[in-house]
C-alpha cells in the first residue's frame, strides 16, 4: 500500500465547527413543546425516605408534574450492569430511589416543568423526610463483619471476590533468599470531568410510536438496546443519537438514571422532554473513576529479579452497579504484571460497596491502577537494593518478540520494552540528569527522576471476554456522484475518528481525502455498533471500515476488470483512478461507480451499487507500550512540586495520523500527571462529597505543565491488518506512576518509601520536616 | 468538623447560665435567629437566617438542652435543614468561675451535609468560627447590668 | 446552576446606583465583574431579590496620577491593572498580583473593587491593598469617605463598608525612592485562589535600614491582615537574611488559622513565614539600587 494519507499529520476534519462554535451539542436541540426535568438529590449519603411532599411544587408555574420512585416502581426498568462475573451479587438500582437513599446525589424525585428554570425552582420545593442511617464509605470498614450493610438483601458489603493466581508459589515462598516488601498503595477517586457535562433529550411521538433519544453518549446503540428494555419499547422504534459529545473519558460508557427517566416522561406526555446535567451534579451523580486500596507483598531476588506479587485490592464500587462498574477492577488484576516476566501472581479483588457514587470506566478504567502497582514495585525494589530502576526494569523485561505469555496467563500481542526505554533514556539525557541529581543533592536540593514502563490492554475486545460484545461494524458506501460514505458503529467524541477513517477509506480506494465523510452515533443511519470506549475505536472500528472498503474494491475491480479487459488483481486503485501497475490501462473511479449504479453491464452475479459492510470480530486485544522520564524538582521548604521535564516514548502501534497521536498522548498525560499532584474527589466520614464544585475538584489545567517531548516507535500489532493497536489512554496510564516514581525519587536522601496521591506539597513538607507522610 | 474555644464574659456565672437558658435572650443572641419557640419536652423549634455576608441560607430546626448541671454546664443538641442542606450538631458547654467573670468554654462536632458541605469546605471553619464568635458578641449585650466583654476574649482556633 | 428569581438593574450613573442600593437595602447586591456573585447566586447560596449591576459606570473605570497618589476606579479589570504601564513603572506589585488572580477569563472580567467588596479570605487584591498602605473610597447618599486598607477588612467576607455605600475606587502611594515591592503567591490547584499570598512593600533609608515596611497577607485566616509582628522587628534595622527569617518566622502570629481539604492550619502557618521571608528578600533585592 503506497501511503500518501495514512501516516500523515492531516488536519482534524472536526476541527472547523468545533472551533467556531457551530457544531451542536445536546442542549443546542430544540424542538417544540420541550418540557424539562429537573431533580430532586438526596443529600444524605444513607437515609430511609420517610415521606416526599411534592405538593407545594406540583402548584407552581409551569409544573405538570413530580415522580418520585414509587411513580416509577414496576413502570420504568432498572439501571442495567452488563457485567456478568460469576457470584456477583446485583442489588436493585432503581432510576429513581426507592425507599432508601445511599449515596449524596442519588435522585429522588423528578419534576417536569414546561420551563427549565421552571423545573429547577419547584425541584427546591420538594420537601422529603429522611431518616439517617450511618454512613460507610471506608473500604476496611465496609468489608468488617460488624459493619452495617448497604444493600440488607445482600448479606454484607462485598459485590464479589474474584481471585487470579499463576506460578508456583510454594517454590516463592520457599526461597530463602528472596527479599520480601509490604506495601499499601491508595489509588484515589478522581471525577472524569468531561468538558460537556452529560445531557439527554427524549422524544415520543405517539401517532408513529417511536422514541428518539439524543443523548451526550459514547455508546448508542447499546443505549438504544438498554432503554428499550428499560421502556418496555420495540427496539425498533427505538432510536438514538449522540450528536457532538464534548468528551467523556469514559464516564458516558453507561446507561443512567436519567436517560431512563427523561425516556419515561417523554412518554407520558408525548412531548420532547429534556435534561442537561449541571457541573455540581456532573461531580456527584456522574459515575467517577479508580477507588483503590492495594496491599502488595513483592517477593524478589538480591539481584533486582522480581518472583512473586501478591496483591489485595479493596475496590470502592460505590452504592450501586452501573454498567460495567464491577469490570473495571477485574482489569487491574489482569494487567498487574505489568510489562515484566514475574513467574508468580497471585491477585484477591474484592468489589467493595459504600455509600459513594458508583466507580465506572476513567480513562484507563483498572491499568492505570495496574500499572501504577506494578510500576511502583519496580522503583521500591531498585531502592531497596540501591539500583538504578532502570537495571531493574532490564531485569525483569521479557525479550522482545510476540505472543508473550505472563504468569497471569495474558497473552501480549508484541513487545519490545527494550527499545522504548532505551529510545526515551536517550532522549532525556537519562545520565546526565543522573549526573545533575547527585551535584544538587549535595547542595541540600532534591531533583526527582521518575520512570514508567507500562505496556496496556487496549483495541477491546474479542467478544468471548467483553460484557456485550467486542465487535465492531463498519459500512463504506460510493455514492452514485462519486463521493464516499463512511458509517461507524463506534461514537466518537473528542478523539478526531472522522478525520483518520476517512484517511483510511480515501487511501483505500484512491480518491480525494475531502471526498470521504464520516458518519457516526446515530442508530438509524448506522446499522450495528458498540461504541467508543477502551481505545478501540481505530483498532476495532478502523479495522471494520478497512474491511468493508475492501469489499468495496473487490466489486469495482471485478467492474473496472470487464471495462479493461485486465485481471481484478492486477488493478490498483490510486488519484481517482483504476488501473494496471504500470498504468497502461485505466478508467476513472467515476465512471466505475457510474457502472455499478446504472447497472447496464454488470458482470453476471454482481449486484448494483456500491455499499458494504463489515463486522470486525477481533482475534486478540492489543498491548500497546511506553516508557516514559519525568523530572521534578520539590522545593525543600514547602514540598511544591515543581514538574520541569516529561518525556514520552510510546508504541501504539502503526500510527494513521501522528497529529492524533501527540493529541492524546498530551491530553492522556495531563489527566495522569494530575492524579498524580493535585486531584482527589474527597467524601468525608458521613459519604458527605466535599469537592463539590472545581473550587475544590481540582481539574488539570494547561498552564500547570511543562512541555512534554514525546516521541514513538512503531511496533505493528498482527492482530488486525492495519498493525494499529490503540493510542486514547496510553498517556494516562503511563504517566501517573513516572511522577510519583519521580518525586519518592527526589526525596530518596530522606528515607521515605511511598507518599499516597496526590503529592500535594502539605504532605511532602511532612517528610521534608522528618515527619510520618500521611496525616493530610 | 469540631467546633471548639472559650469566651471571657464579665457576668457572674448564674447570670451566665440563667441567660443561656432564656429564650428571650437567646434568640436575640443567636445570628440571624427568626424564630425561637420553646416546646413542651423542654426543646426549641428555631428558624435561623444564618450564614457569612450574602451567603445566607434559613434553616429549620430544632436545638434541644440535655443534661443540664446549673450553673456548671449543659450539652445542646441542634439539627436543622434548609435549602442549603442539613446540619446536626452536639457539644457540651461549660461555665466555670474565672477572673471575677465567667469562662464559657465550647467543645462540639459538627456534620454539614448537602449543598453547603459540598462547596463550602474551604470556609466551612472559618464561617463557623466567625458566628460563634457573632453569638458570643451579642449575647454578651443581653447580660444584665454589667459591662459587655469587658475581659478579653479567649477563643481558640478550631481544629478539624 | 440556575439562581433563583431575581430581578436585575442597570443603573447609568452612580447617582441612580446609589439610589438603588438605598432603596432594596439588605434584599440588594451589587455586582461588579460578577465573578464572585454569579457562582454563588447560580448554586443558590446568595439569592438576591435584586441585583445591582455597577459594570455601565464606566467613570469607575480609570487609573490615574494625581496629587501624589495613584487612583485606581472601582470597575478596572484585573487586566486593565496587569497590562497598565503607568504600575507597572510606579507600582509593580499591582500588575504582579493582578497576573496571579484566576485565569484570562476572570482577569478580564473581575474588577478590583469586586474582589475587595466581596473580602474572600483568599483572595490576592486584599493582601496587596494592605501592603501598599493604600486607601478605600466609599460614596453614599450623604457624600463620600476614604477607609484605610488595615481598617478595611472586618472578618470573613465582612468588610467596613456600611450599607448603603459603594466602594468607588483605590488609591496608594507609587513606590518610593529605595524603595521594592512584590507579590508572592502558592496557588489552590483547583480553585487558583491564594493558599498563602504575600504583598510586601519595603523602603530603606540612607542608611540602607528598612525604614519602612508594611506586609500584607491572605489566604491564612478569616481575613487578610498586616503582619504586623513581622513589620515590628523590621523597621529601623538593617535588613540582614537571618533578620529576615526570624522576623518571617512571625507572619501568623495570632491569626485564627484556616484548615481545609489542601493545606492543615500548621502548614499554613509554616507557609505564611516561607512566602513573608521570600517576598521580603525579593522585596529588598528591588528596593537596593
């Protein structure tokens, strides 16, 4: 395939309406005789519901009507979980509570009003009683014996065990030799935080006995599915819509309250109905990410060879399941190895719940966790033995190769750790920052060099291991003037699909980039999708558009091949041409599609026009990898972190459009690098949300990161025929880790091992004053 | 959060304690207090406008006192909701003889819950700080016949 | 995110202004770049009855020279003051504080009076009022007065403005001969506000002693305050580095502490010396020809 498109820096087909503000979102739907909801939130973490007196707001202007759960009960389904692991305990998850409230945010009531502002101040007239139950929301406390329970029905507080275990640990723990680590790692809750907060506008229309629904979604047509169950509905009559999402990170792979809600009203009145979540709601009531409590046992040898890992993870789930809450933790145990042949796992996750928000897919959703863990045992066992971490990263590398299998029994599609740490050490100056290191510790100054070697699971997933499928659908279409449709089942939104789809299809069939448009996220124009989510959407999504296009040039070849009277396989299709190699025989790509549409000669057995579709069916997830150096320098009087130098290698693969990858990787690393210093979405004792508004939630932002060098290296996945693996949480997985690797590094003079996240300075002062790291 | 400190009043310590348990003078002590009815099992059902500057919310509630030892000390209970959120709180306030006055000294905790406890945290400790402080100020006008703070204050800062 | 009813006026002139808030008293707020009140009001915790929009009273928005005072009006953005070229050469501590306030968007929006009217406990403009000495005009119905800056300031967010009164505009002395400034600031990762900020204005005479120095500080108590312990060990004594540090070592001595999610009452403390050290040593480098 001679490249002219993919592999180029092209600019974002998105770009123009999103940047003059002409693209439209779901509150930039209007449509006549809209009505408005608005809720009514506990702010208890756990209460019974004694009484809901909505009689005041039923009075006011605009008001038509107040729901509360028991209006809803046995009329509107449950907020669905898709995942299915054995022993999983399911409480009921009403969209609306039922009896009992057990997280702050969790709706109670809704009022529908013919005005959104209408909506809001009635919803501040509904008075409920509530009686208090205690609060759980520490992990420890949640799994004791004697702790109260969330849900009674279920007996305690843990949704599941899930046990992994590979290796021979009676040969570990035999060992006398082999050194030993104890560690507990808290992996915070952050929010996703999505720019565009999540929204929905749900229309019934009676006469035809259909519901559309456009809602701020990553995933349609699995929402389309969910709500007609929900509902009750024909899925047929069912169609949903994700106009312009303006991001997700995860956060809209999931199917809330609200959109059943709004789907239910909608319904009742047989008027469009609509619901734009305000940013206090968005950091209570949108699910939110990691959670993590891990007690790790590191079994090592002298020379820096890890052999065994133990690791207990407590996962904060939150209240209730949403769609994949449970998943998300099973993802930390099977990437905990890392990037690093350890012949011994043995992983206990406990799936815990309390009286918080559930946790759900952050970018990243379980490796960033995962690789923080494992990323972290490598620097602790380099301190311990007084190495370099890179020797000990050297150490514990497989060779390069493909299809590498780790005592958890994860198959790595290919790998060459070596030559991205090799390629980012050279391009930091790794020495020499070494160098500069051992100077300023001399002069009292602590300079911090942080690695990570992370390698991810990504381009989700074969089926047979994902909750609702792993495929993906893709539909090329030529129209009868020439120009190229593309339909993906996947959503994007945000990642910049429209413009490296169109980069494949154009350099597949030869023709203009400017002549290929991409569609997505409607269910009545697409035929079938999942979705975008677990950097699929290229490697799963791309990969079905590959397909289908090549059905596309089977069928126009075998056109082009009468008209010529050449063989199909010896035409290419290039500059709008079909033609021979050598080009002494060829005919206008037009003239071809002119062919298949008014069908005068089709060749016997061809049907007209010119539209196909294809359902990837991966055979493997992908692993893409990285090594990354970060460079911080604590001021030593107030612990400020001061971040000076990030560099990045990572391998995501065959890279379509590096603009796309730099993009990514840049946003992926400010969202790691602020878990890593400054956000943390806090709950007090009582499950009462104290980083309510970003007054407090601390979001990355621009002005607080250095320039970050990046750089690639190719390693091609045999896994689909584009070789891409997937680029959309690399930076956040890989980056968290390298700070804190960085920083622990920089105050490694003082004896400290490990300062939970986020490094905040008050924390690091504690340590530079010769004090117990954690009181903050 | 934990609500601590003590105050210097220059009234002898009955005044004290008789003034504390005066419905009259406690509701015109108590900031932005509206409402201030006792009920028969000795409780108060309160309306109060309280909050920092324009940062005002009313809340209804109900502040109950408990093991009263006259003239030495009580515990009070207070819960309340608005439209701002909830709030339940417990504390024992002593009295003791001091410097020709009477010490008042406060030791309680404080749960905020709802709106106020989510974007409020930064000043949370503070506000609360400052309207003890505005309780004291004027409850000290409402002593009889002696002069308003004449000895100084002796508030201590609150820890979390 | 949406306020409850309010009914909104757009007075013309500041005499209509101060007609209104005569008229509407408590049920009335006044609003000024709005970038306090507008996010307290949409989460319902001020809900004015009447809002009072200062923002078309352009005669307070100016900054000006005159009978050796710089006069700052009420209404001027923090932009106007960080991109004004007059501070910058006679009174670069405003343009320093100003480049620490928010982001671009606040900067071009929040105005100096807003942000002092309002009092947050961590807000930059109130410590470096304090530290340039500087004056607060206040016009009502019956004629205008002049607040210093060190009586200003009354508690959290509680300042000495009666009602009634519209705070019009600022004025300070320029810097002085051997005279050095700075503002200093540790930023709230989230919010941008000041964990701990530090203005400090130092004059030395010709003996090269600090002759004077005054040191404002926000974001450690209820309300920013003159480190006045800190000015007291100063003046009148050569500027040594250990003077610095040990008289730094007082910069919240007696101030009720603030403790939250990010910093602990301790640290802030620890913090305030630090940041009151580093801006007076930046304060004399500049002040030392």
């Amino acid at each position: 395939m001679s490249s002219k498109l993919l592999g180029e820096r092209i600019k974002r087909k998105e770009d123009p309406r999103l940047i003059q503000g002409r693209s439209h979102y779901v509150d930039d739907i209007q449509l006549c005789g809209m009505l408005y909801l608005a809720f009514v939130r506990s702010p208890h973490a756990h209460a019974e519901i004694k009484a809901i007196h909505s009689e005041a707001a039923q009075k006011m202007p605009g008001v038509l009507a107040v729901y509360t759960g028991a209006d809803l009960e046995g009329r509107l389904g449950l907020i669905p979980c898709a995942a299915g692991m054995e022993g999983l305990k399911v409480p009921p998850h009403p969209c609306l509570a039922l009896r009992r409230v057990r997280y702050v945010g969790e709706p109670v009531a809704v009022v529908v009003a013919s005005g959104r502002y209408q909506a809001v101040d009635a919803a501040a007239q509904v008075e409920v009683d509530y009686e208090p139950l205690p609060a759980i929301t520490d992990l420890d406390k949640a799994v004791s014996s004697d702790s109260p329970v969330i849900h009674e029905s279920l007996g305690d507080n843990i949704a599941f065990v899930a046990k992994l275990e590979g290796g021979d640990w009676k040969a570990v723990e035999s060992d006398a030799s082999l050194k030993v680590i104890r560690q507990r790692l808290v992996n915070q809750r952050l929010a996703p935080l999505s720019m565009e907060t999540r929204g929905v506008v749900a229309s019934y229309s009676p006469g035809e006995d259909t519901l559309t629904v456009w809602s701020s979604t990553q995933i349609p047509h699995l929402l389309k599915t969910q709500l007609a169950v929900m509902t009750g509905m024909d899925e047929a009559r069912v169609r949903v819509i994700a106009p312009e999402v303006g991001g997700a990170f995860g956060s809209k792979l999931n199917v809330y309250a609200e959109e059943g809600v709004a789907c239910f009203v909608s319904r009742q009145f047989g008027k469009p109905v609509k619901w734009i979540e305000s940013r206090r709601e968005n950091l209570m009531a949108t699910i939110h990410g990691r959670d993590q409590i891990d007690d790790l046992e590191i079994y090592f040898r002298p020379d820096g060879k890890v052999m065994g890992l133990k690791c207990h993870i407590l996962a904060n789930l939150g209240a209730y399941h949403q769609l994949l809450t449970p998943a998300i933790p099973t993802l930390t145990a099977l990437m905990i190895l890392g990037c690093y042949n350890i012949p011994a796992v043995f992983v206990e996750t406990k799936g815990v719940f309390t009286n918080t928000m559930s946790t759900d897919a952050y970018r990243g959703a379980g490796r960033p966790e995962a690789t923080y863990i494992i990323e972290r045992v490598m620097d602790m066992v380099a301190r311990e033995l007084n190495l370099d971490p890179v020797e000990v990263r050297l150490k514990n590398f497989p060779p390069p190769g493909k299809d590498i299998v780790l005592a958890t029994g994860v198959s790595y599609d290919t790998a060459n750790y070596q030559k991205t740490l090799k390629k980012v050490l050279t391009l930091s100056g790794y020495k020499k920052l070494r160098r500069e290191q051992a100077r300023l510790r001399k002069k009292g100054k602590y300079l911090g060099i942080g690695l990570s070697t992370y390698v991810e699971i990504c381009a989700m997933g074969p089926s047979s291991r994902m909750p609702a499928g792993g495929w993906e659908s893709g539909t090329v279409r030529v129209e009868p003037t020439g120009k190229v449709t593309v339909l993906s089942g996947t959503s994007p939104h945000g990642q910049g699909e429209e413009t490296s789809f169109a980069q494949i299809v154009a350099e597949e069939l030869g023709v203009p980039y400017d002549d290929v448009t991409v569609y997505h996220g409607d269910t009545n124009q697409v035929p079938m999708g999942i979705g975008t989510f677990g950097s699929r959407t290229t490697a799963v999504g791309g990969t079905a558009i590959y397909h289908a296009a090549q059905r596309i040039k089977k069928k126009m070849a075998r056109l082009a091949a009468v008209k010529l009277g050449a063989k199909p396989s010896e035409l290419v299709f290039r500059d709008g041409k079909i033609e021979t190699e050598d080009g002494s025989k060829s005919v206008k790509f037009g003239e071809v599609v002119g062919e298949a549409y008014f069908a005068k000669q089709l060749p016997p057995g061809l049907a007209p026009g010119l539209v196909e579709n294809y359902v990837f069916e991966p055979p493997n997830y992908t692993y893409p990898f990285g090594a990354h150096v970060a460079v911080v320098e604590i001021d030593n009087e107030t612990g400020e972190v001061n971040l000076r130098n990030y560099f990045a290698v990572d391998d995501c693969g065959r890279i379509l459009n590096p603009m796309l990858v730099d993009g990514q990787i840049h946003g992926g690393l400010a969202q790691g690098i602020g878990q890593a210093l400054w956000e943390e979405h806090v709950y007090d004792e009582n499950g009462q949300l104290l980083t309510g508004t970003l007054m407090d939630c601390a979001a990355p932002r621009a002005h607080q990161f250095c320039w970050f060098e990046t750089a690639n290296t190719e390693t091609r996945t045999p896994v689909n025929p584009l070789g891409v693996k997937g680029v959309g949480e690399a930076g956040t997985i890989g980056s968290t880790p390298a700070i804190v690797n960085a920083v622990m590094d920089a105050l490694r003079p003082l004896g400290v091992r490990h300062i939970d996240m986020p490094l905040k300075p008050e924390k690091i002062w504690q340590v530079l004053r010769g004090g117990s790291p954690q009181v903050v | 959060m934990k609500v601590e400190g003590s105050r210097q009043l220059a009234a002898p310590r009955e005044v004290v304690y008789r003034c504390l348990m005066d419905p009259l003078s406690l509701a015109q002590a108590l900031p932005g207090c509206e409402k201030l009815d006792p009920q028969p099992d000795g409780s108060y059902q309160a309306t109060l406008k309280i909050g920092i500057a324009s940062i005002k919310g009313t809340y209804q509630g109900r502040v109950q006192i408990l093991d009263a030892l006259p003239p030495e000390s009580f515990r009070m209970k207070i819960e309340g909701k608005g439209a701002g959120g909830f709030l339940k709180g417990e504390g024992t306030i002593s009295l003791t003889v001091q410097n020709g006055g009477t010490l008042i000294s406060y030791s309680g905790e404080v749960q905020i819950g709802g709106m106020i406890a989510s974007v409020g945290q930064r000043m949370m400790q503070a506000a609360a700080q400052q309207m003890v402080q505005q309780f004291f100020d004027a409850f000290s006008h409402q002593l009889p016949a002696v002069q308003p703070d004449a000895v100084n204050s002796g508030g201590l800062p609150p820890s979390t | 995110m949406i306020p409850e009813p309010f009914e909104y006026h757009s007075p013309q002139s500041l005499e209509e202004a101060l007609r209104l808030v005569t008229e509407f008293g408590e049920e009335g707020k006044m609003m000024a770049g709005g970038h306090s009140l507008l996010p307290m009001m949409k989460l319902r915790l001020a809900s004015p009855r009447h809002v009072i929009d200062l923002g078309r009273l352009s005669e307070l928005r100016y900054i000006r020279e005159s009978d050796g005072w710089i006069e700052i009006g009420a209404l001027t953005t923090h932009f106007q003051i960080e991109s004004s070229s007059l501070l910058r050469e006679k009174c670069p501590l405003l343009p320093e504080t100003a480049r620490e306030i928010g982001d671009a968007q606040v900067r071009n929006l929040g105005t100096l009076g807003g942000s002092l009217a309002h009092a947050d406990p961590a807000a930059d403009w109130p410590a470096a009022i304090l530290a340039l000495d500087a004056e607060i005009r206040a016009n009502s119905a019956g004629g205008e007065r002049w607040i210093a800056a060190q009586d200003f300031f009354v508690g959290l967010m509680t300042t000495a403005l009666a009602p009634g009164e519209i705070l019009t505009a600022v004025r300070l002395p320029p810097l002085p001969r051997r005279a050095g400034d700075t503002y200093l600031k540790l930023r709230q990762p989230a919010s941008g506000f000041a964990v701990v900020g530090v203005g400090v204005r130092l004059a030395l005479n010709e003996a090269a002693h600090i002759e004077r120095v005054a040191i404002g500080v926000t974001g450690i108590g209820p309300k920013a305050y003159r480190a006045a312990a800190v000015e007291r060990e100063l003046l009148g004594k050569p500027p040594t580095a250990r003077r610095l540090a040990e008289a730094a070592a007082r910069a919240a001595d007696g101030v009720q502490t603030n403790s939250d999610l990010f910093a602990s009452a301790e640290y802030r403390k620890h913090l305030a010396s630090v940041y009151v050290r580093r801006a007076l040593e930046l304060a004399l480098e500049r002040a030392n020809p």
